[in-house]
C-alpha cells in the first residue's frame, strides 16, 4: 500500500513539475512574444562559415549617415565579387534579390541598383569570378538603432548578409510618410494606409460567408452518426433539400460579390499595371586581368591561437611595384597597419568590430617588383575568428577558406585578387611552422 502512494506521489511531483516547466516556458514564450527585448543582431553569424567565405565578397561599403530622422534617407553603397571558388554545397548566383538586412520594416528600401539597373525586381545573369557594384536607397521609419546590412539572397543558397552597421533613426514614427502620385494623376496621402481598409473589407467579408457556410454544417450531427448512414446505405438522408437550396444560393452570391466586385474595381481603376514578376537581367562586366595571383602553399587555422596564417607565393603581373594591403573574409578586414595606403582605405563609416585590431601580418613585407614571385607568410590573428563563429569551418566536410586580397602599388593604387585554399586546424599552442612542404592533396583544388 505504501509503495503504491509512493508511486502515486512520484508521479504526482513529476506532473506537477513537467506543468511548472511547461508554464514556465509558456510564460517565457509569452513574455518573449508580447514584450519586445532589445535585439543586439539579427543572426548573421548562424550563416554557415564556408557561404560567408567563399560566395558573396563585399567591399567598399559605405554607410552614407550614422544616424536619420524618420522619413530621411540613407545610401549604402558599394561593390561585392562573387568568389570564383564557389562552394559546391551553395547553388550558383544565377537568380538573386539584392535586398537589405533590418530588423523588420524599420526602415524601408526606396531604391535599390546592381551594376547601376534598378534592381526592384530578381536578377539573372550575374557570373562568378566578376565584381559588381550596388546601391540601396533607404527611409528611415521606426525610431531606434538598427544593424543595417546589405543581403544579396542566391536562389537555392539563401540570404547572404553583408557587413552591417548600426544606424539610429530619430524623431518619431508618425514622421514617416510614403505619398504618392499614381500615373493617372491620383494623390495618395500615405502608402502605408492606402487601400489597406479595402483588403481588410474583402478579408472580413468572405470570412463570414465561409464561417457561415460551416456553421450550416456543424450545427448537426457529424462524423460518426453520419457515418453510420453511410453503411447503412443511406447517404439520401444526409443531404436535404433544404442543404441544396443553401448550397446554390451561397454559389449565386458568391459569383455575384465576384462578377460586381470586378466590374465595380474596373470601372474605378481603368487602369492597372500589374505586379511586374519578370526578372532584371545584368550584364556580365568585362574581365579584369588579376594584378596579381597568389598560391596557397599551405594555410592552417591555430585554434587557441585564433590565427589564420597562409604560406602563399604572390606574383606581381603588374608593371609597378606593389604591397600587400588587406585581407578580407565574411566581412571581416584584417589591414596591414604598416601601409598609409591601406590604412586609409577605411571609410569612417566602415562597423568597427569588423576591423581585426591586431590586422595583417606579412612576413615579407618589402615591395613586390613587378614579375618578381614571392614566397611570404600571411597571419590573420583576433578573436573575431571566434566571435564571429568562423571556426566552425573545421568541421565543414569541405574545409576550405576563402577571402580578397588588396594590394597597393607605390603610386597607391589598389589592385585585388581572390585568394582560397584548403584549410587544416592546428590545436597546439604554440602553433606548427607552416609546411612549406604541402601535401599535395591539400593544394588539389588551389586555383
Ligand atoms: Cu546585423
């Protein structure tokens, strides 16, 4: 008997336990739901480190102000390559969206470019291996600091986010305005509102004959009376005339709410250009020839060291000398601090946490002249590594690693080139001398 109320008592605390949690988590998901809790981003670091690597390389992106007053406009602008090397995993850039990152529709796109086409609507024809420049036109609408990034979706790789930068909208929301001149000469006094009663009108309105409609039927007996009817063979008795008469008025007024609803639109929007679902088509920029090509002989990644150090051979196809400037990977630009050049190329308005404080160490650092092929070691070291969670492509199944180099020649002249290459981790601390050495199977897909 005891152990029978000790039982009962067991389960009795594990009841009421399991209901405390699932309240608790019920309530927390209200809470969450209902109470809005500042975000510090919207996830860019969940991307998979090898499509933050190796697809979409975005450059020179500027933010043209810091901070807006609702229903002002900001630019952000720039380039972006789409990476020759390409993982095999992510489908090809042959449909895209150029489209812009927020939290919401806090701000909203005005107007948006690839290659300077109005890029309102999908994309073809963008190529691998080519540069490309873009531009997003935005207003401010709800107040309050938002990470802006610029996002090229890939039809099959998903949203492919850029580097983001905080920017504030001031005053208040009402401040927001969208009016608008329609071809026809109509004034429209806020788009945000336009038309929105009429959608909520039509909503409401088949809602209730369709709620009808069911009631007609719920109200009598259902499944198994009804099914039982049926085996008996007598399915006359399930539909009455009454039900029929019903049935056929519902189907005439339906089709007259259709037949006048339209004729009624018609007669006051003669004239309507529809949403326009073709695709915009980019043409392909002219060949760049590479100003200089770099090898990856070997490149490890030292895990307590947060250092990605590559032993590459650069050769300089240009007719100057020239100096390695900056290496850039998912965003983030490791400069070499002993080059002006490169060192200035900083737009103020380039996010500081995506500048890796201890920048680019190259082992020989002295000018390239031109011709001349140059075994030299680059070290990117930071916790951005791990910050930014890009270590993660150690346990890719295609551990490979991918980036842009800039160099700059002695008239400061910047030149790129795309550099990627098997990547192997290296867990001891004081790191491992970089092969020069590499297995061959390691260099087997180096371009
Ligand atoms: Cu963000």
């Amino acid at each position: 008997m005891r152990r029978l109320v000790n039982r009962w008592l067991v389960c009795l605390f594990t009841a009421s336990g399991l209901f405390t949690a699932s309240s608790l988590l019920t309530a927390s998901g209200l809470v969450a739901a209902f109470v809005p809790l500042p975000v510090a981003a919207h996830g860019e670091r969940a991307t998979e480190p090898y499509i933050r690597t190796r697809t979409v390389h975005w450059y020179d992106v500027t933010w043209s102000s810091g901070s807006i007053a609702a229903n002002d406009e900001i630019t952000v602008a720039g380039k972006f390559r789409l990476f020759s090397d390409w993982p095999d995993a992510a489908s090809l850039p042959d449909l895209v969206f150029l489209s812009n990152g927020s939290p919401g529709a806090v701000l909203t796109r005005v107007e948006s470019y690839i290659s300077g086409i109005p890029a309102r609507q999908s994309a073809r024809g963008l190529k691998t291996g080519k540069d490309y420049t873009f531009k997003l036109v935005m207003k401010g609408r709800v107040p309050g600091k938002w990470h802006l990034h610029p996002v090229l979706n890939v039809h099959g790789a998903g949203a492919i986010v850029g580097p983001g930068a905080w920017v504030e909208v001031t005053g208040k929301q009402s401040d927001y305005k969208e009016p608008l001149t329609t071809m026809t000469g109509v004034k429209i006094d806020d788009l945000q509102t336009y038309g929105v009663a009429r959608a909520q009108m039509w909503h409401f309105g088949y809602g209730v004959l369709a709620l009808l409609w069911l009631l007609w039927w719920l109200r009598r007996p259902l499944i198994i009376p009804r099914w039982l009817v049926t085996q008996k063979g007598r399915e006359d008795l399930l539909i009455t005339s009454t039900d029929d008469k019903v049935a056929a008025a519902l189907l005439v007024t339906v089709l007259l709410v259709v037949i006048i609803g339209y004729k009624q639109t018609v007669e006051e929007f003669p004239n309507v250009v529809p949403l326009q679902a073709g695709f915009v088509k980019v043409p392909v920029p002219p060949n760049v020839p590479e100003a200089a090509s770099i090898e990856v002989k070997n490149a490890e990644y030292d895990v307590p060291g947060r250092s990605l150090r590559m032993d590459v051979v650069i050769t300089n196809n240009t007719d100057r000398p020239i100096r390695v400037g900056e290496f850039m990977t998912a965003q983030l630009r490791f400069i070499n601090k002993d080059l002006p050049a490169a060192v200035e190329s900083i737009d103020p308005s380039f996010p500081k946490d995506l500048l890796a404080g201890a920048g680019l160490k190259v082992g020989s650092d002295s000018p390239i002249a031109p011709g001349e092929s140059r075994s030299t070691t680059l070290d990117a070291t930071d916790a951005a590594w791990e910050v930014e969670r890009l270590v993660s492509f150690l346990s890719n199944v295609d551990s490979r690693v991918g980036g842009l180099v800039f160099f700059y020649n002695d008239q400061g002249e910047r030149h790129m080139s795309e550099i990627s290459g098997a990547v192997v981790p290296v867990f001891t601390q004081l790191g491992s001398k970089v092969s020069t050495k590499a297995p061959e199977i390691l260099n087997a897909r180096v371009d």
